[in-house]
C-alpha cells in the first residue's frame, strides 16, 4: 500500500506537518524537477526547512532535466527514502523528466509521496492537461489519483462530461488531502 498527500501550496503542507507524528526518523526526498523554469533552488530550500523544522533529514536531489533522470544513484535514494516531495511547477516538464526513466520507476514504487500543487496532477492513469483542461495520459504511479488544478468554468463543464465528476478532484491552494492505493 502506498501513501500520497497531495497539497496545493507549502502553507497546507505546513499546517499538517505540524499536527504530525514525530518526523525524526523520516527520510525526506525533494525533487524541484517541476518547478526547473522558476528557481527550483528557491524551491527545495523553502520545502527543505519545512521539513527540517519538523526534525526530518532532508535530501535534495537536484533533477530538473531527462538526461538526469536515468542516475542510479538517485533513483535508489527516492527508492529508499520514507517520503518523496514532489514540488509545484510545470507537470508537463515533471512528466516529460520523468516517464520511462529509473528515477521514475523508483517513484511508482515509493511507498509514500507528497505532491504539490500541479504536480500531482500527473501522478494518476488519467491526467488533466493544464493548457486546455482535456483528459490525457498519466504517469499511472498512483491510478486512483485524478486531480485538476483550478480550470475556468467552461473547461471545467467540459471536463466533467468527460470524467465521472466523482472521481475528479480540483486543487486548491488551500487544499491538502491524501488518497491511499
């Protein structure tokens, strides 16, 4: 059985790690591989000290292009660690990265991952394309999820004629919530 959270921004994922049990001992993976066009550096130091201020030994691992993606070394560490972060960008490139390589492979097999924002919306079967709001292929790491970020009205009548509405979950920024397979 695995575990996901999935958080719309960093001020959720806060809040509920500060409810949480103890963090000493987890082992904290981030991968900013999402947010590469904008400061992932930035990104994983503000996810990291979360982490870190709840008592996790954090581990960046600085992925934000395919040619990385296929590092033994790297995937092993997110095989091998407690909790993946995966941080909010651009699913699109987060996909692209991703699919079909080692590293991916490791996180269709991590036993617990956080996502962030967009970023979640590539891990499902199904995946909601943010340029147009349409039902795609996803990474099928974690099939039940299926999530959207917020889409304009009309996309969003159009997605649900598509997909059970049921199944559907929109993204807030506010949002944090977990999905179990």
């Amino acid at each position: 059985m695995s575990r996901t959270i999935v958080a719309g921004s960093l001020e959720p994922l806060r809040q509920w790690l500060q409810g949480a049990t103890k963090w000493s001992d987890v082992t904290v993976v981030i991968l900013p591989t999402a947010a590469a066009f904008v400061e992932p550096t930035a990104a994983a130091v503000s996810a990291g000290l979360l982490f870190e201020a709840v008592g996790a030994r954090v581990e960046v691992l600085m992925l934000t292009q395919r040619v990385e993606a296929d590092n033994a070394d790297m995937a092993q560490r997110i095989a091998a660690a407690d909790w993946v972060v995966l941080l909010d960008g651009s699913p699109l490139h987060a996909a692209a990265v991703w699919r079909g390589t080692l590293v991916g492979e490791a996180l269709s097999q991590s036993k617990a991952i956080i996502a962030l924002g967009a970023t979640a919306t590539v891990l499902g079967s199904t995946m909601i394309d943010p340029r147009g709001g349409a039902p795609t292929k996803g990474l099928g790491y974690r099939p039940a999820l299926l999530v959207s970020t917020a889409l304009p009205e009309e996309m969003m009548t159009r997605l649900t004629s598509l997909l059970s509405p049921a199944t559907l979950r929109t993204l807030a920024a506010t949002d944090l919530f977990e999905v179990e397979d």
